[in-house]
C-alpha cells in the first residue's frame, strides 16, 4: 500500500472538503488511504503527492469525479429511519393533498437530496403511489434524486436490487412495485421509475439552480460528514427552496441549530418552514 504523508492527507482532505463540503478529521487518514491506494497506484503514481498535482490540474474535473466516487460514503437501505417514512405518508401527503387541491394545483414536488443507490426515492415513490391510488394519474408527484455520485446514480437508475435487501418491504409493494428479474434479484417497475428523476448535483454549489419551490426536501445523513458552517450555509439554502408550510427530513443523526436555523421543529429529524 503507498502510504501517505500528513501533509499529502491535508493537501487532499482539504480540497475534498472545498470542492464537496466533506470534512475528513485527522483519524480518517487510514480510511483514505485504503481507499485511494489502489487507484494511485493504477494511474501509474508513486506517491500522493503526484496524485494530488494530477488532480488539481486535471482540467477535465474527471478526476474529482472519480475521487468523490471512491470518498463518498453511500449506505444506504430501504425504509432507513422508518418513522420518517410513517409521518411522510400519515401527515405530509395529507396535507399537500389538501393543499393543492384549495390552491386548483395537482404537483407535488419532493427533492431527495442524497439519494445514493435509489432506495429512499424509490421509496417514497411507492408510498406515493399507493396514497394515490387510482387518482395517481391526475396528480404530478415525479420527485427530483439528486447525488455527488454518478455511479450510484448508475446504479439507482437501473433499480436493480438483490431479493434480500427488498425482504422488509411489503408483501403488496414487492408484487406491485418490483418484477422478478433472476433468482437472486428484482428491478423496480418502469410506472415507479417514471416518477424519480435522478440527477448529479453537490449540495456545495453556491446556489441551488431550481426555479420551482419544493414541498418535501429529504435531505437526511449526508450533513453528518459536513462542518457547521457548511450545514449552516446548506440549510439556509433548503429554506429558500422550500415553500412555506414545507417540511424538511434530515437523519436522526443530525440536527439543526435552533439558534440559528428558520425552521421550525416538528419532531426528530424533521422541521417545517413556517414564516
């Protein structure tokens, strides 16, 4: 294994955390050296030092592309946090029905703003599909899933998932929401795919691009690996994205700061933007 310098591991947590807000503390420089080994080595590099030049030169960003790839962490499994799922379906989705229908409007727009392998969104799209029910095709519930990683985006397009990691899901949810596609694994049905578009975005871009407001943001165990002024600037940034009477999911993990955060706890891990 090519070992890595304490000045090689400040030069490269460094720029991993400018570039995507990722804050790697000083007992993470074994956990990236085991995962950047191997490709330091396969492009040819001796040392990190010239792994780090080839990086900050490289003017295609191909490069930092395949890095956040190696560095992110992406667990992920479906109904992770349950109880967020429970209070999305039992009290968000009534209220935005009743809401949209007041206001002659049947979009409802929900943002999963880490969305790893596609578990969360393909979630929310089946409890989606199945508040609905046979109103679903008046209504526009298409939900934005966005990552920093393309391949697990990749991999969440496809919505192939092996048999055991979809166990826990309801029995009518697997024969309604999943085709068998071999003995060992299933593939999400085109009419839930259809409502995830799945997007490459860093959360660290100076201004989130979206013209719409959202009514749901599911932004959970990703702000863990951020410092304070990141999740700060990060959260300021939701509430301006987030129509009033919008809610916000985020891990039990985290927190928002009281202090300083407009949103309004509801309970664990989820807040409201009440102006």
């Amino acid at each position: 294994m090519i070992p890595i310098t304490d000045k090689e591991f400040q030069l490269l947590s460094e720029f991993i955390q400018s570039q995507y807000g990722i804050q790697l503390k000083k007992e993470k420089q074994l956990l990236l050296t085991g995962r950047l080994h191997k490709l330091v080595a396969e492009l040819g590099f001796t040392t990190f030092t010239e792994y780090y030049d080839y990086l900050i030169n490289d003017p295609t960003g191909e490069a930092s592309d395949v890095l956040i790839d190696k560095v992110s962490t992406n667990h992920t499994y479906f109904m992770r946090e349950s109880d967020h799922f429970d209070y999305f379906r039992d009290q968000v989705l009534p209220y935005l029905k009743e809401l949209k229908q007041a206001a002659n409007s049947r979009d409802i727009r929900i943002w999963c703003a880490a969305s790893s392998t596609g578990e969360e969104p393909y979630t929310l799209a089946m409890i989606m599909a199945d508040f609905f029910g046979a109103e679903a095709s008046q209504w526009d519930t298409r939900l934005l899933a966005t990552d920093i990683s393309q391949t697990v985006l990749e991999t969440a397009q496809n919505g192939v998932y092996d048999n055991e990691s979809i166990e826990s899901l309801p029995s009518s949810w697997k024969q309604k929401y999943f085709r068998s596609q071999n003995s060992q694994c299933s593939v999400v049905v085109d009419a839930i795919k259809k409502n995830v578009i799945f997007r490459r975005f860093n959360l660290m871009e100076e201004v989130f691009p979206f013209k719409k407001k959202f009514d749901v943001i599911f932004c959970r165990n990703v702000m863990i690996y951020f410092d304070q002024s990141t999740k700060n600037d990060i959260v300021n940034k939701m509430h301006h994205k987030l129509e009033n009477g919008g809610y916000v999911f985020i891990g039990l993990a985290e927190s928002f700061n009281r202090e300083i955060s407009q949103f309004k706890y509801i309970k664990p891990a989820i807040y409201r933007k009440l102006d």
